[in-house]
C-alpha cells in the first residue's frame, strides 16, 4: 500500500478509536468514546456524529472506494443515527455499533485487496530473456 493511503487510514484509525474507544469503563472490558458521549444529547448529539462519519467516508472516496463500499458505509452510519435517536436503546446500540470503526475497516479491507491484486497481476510477468 502507498504510503500517502497508509498514513490517511491509520489517521481514520485513530480517529474511529476516539470516536468508538477512548474510555473504558472500570472492571469491563466494554468501552466507548466521543461518539457515544455526542449521542447522550437527544437528537442533536445523534446528528452531529454524522459530522466525523462523514468525513471518514469523504476521505474513503478520496481513496478510491467504490461505490459499493461506500453504500456499505452509508448504510453503516445511517443504522448509527437512526437507531441512536432511540433513548436508552439507542445509546447501548451505540456503543455496541460502531459505525465508524466497521467503515474504517471496509476501507481497509478494500485498499489491502486492491492492493493484493495489484500485487499479484505484476508479480506473474517478469520475464528473463536468455541469451
């Protein structure tokens, strides 16, 4: 993989873990991040996490994913809201869900086999000429 793609999916990464991840709760091993912190406030905090998901799948674009992949990761982060706008449900929902983490990974998944194909269809063509 590029190293451009490399350093832009590891920064996505990051941000899903901060989104998803930051906080443990004590004598668990469940945790949750800004995402569900944003959703504790009643329908806005529910839309304003379309903000960072948004951008992950801006930047997955950007990358290259295929529309496919990007419905996937719309679908993702529409059963993020939708479900979030529900009180006490949606907030477990929430942390259990992660939206931004499953798209990170779509894209991941995505860029490793684009690469792995590309890999594969220039390493069968080297040819020795004999002399």
């Amino acid at each position: 993989m590029n190293i451009n793609r490399d350093e832009k999916l590891k920064s996505l990464e990051k941000l899903a873990y901060r989104l998803e991840n930051l906080i443990p709760i004590p004598g668990t091993e469940l945790r949750f991040g800004l995402d569900a912190v944003m959703g504790l406030a009643p329908v806005v905090g529910d839309f304003m996490s379309l903000i960072p998901g948004g951008y992950i799948m801006y930047e997955a674009r950007k990358l290259g994913a295929p529309n496919l992949v990007l419905a996937r990761m719309g679908l993702n982060l529409a059963a993020d809201v939708v479900i979030g706008l529900t009180p006490v449900i949606g907030d477990a929902f929430d942390m259990a869900w992660n939206a931004n983490t499953r798209n990170v990974r779509l894209l991941r998944d995505h860029l490793e086999t684009q690469t792995a194909h590309a890999d594969h269809s220039t390493g069968g063509s080297i040819l020795i000429k004999a002399t």
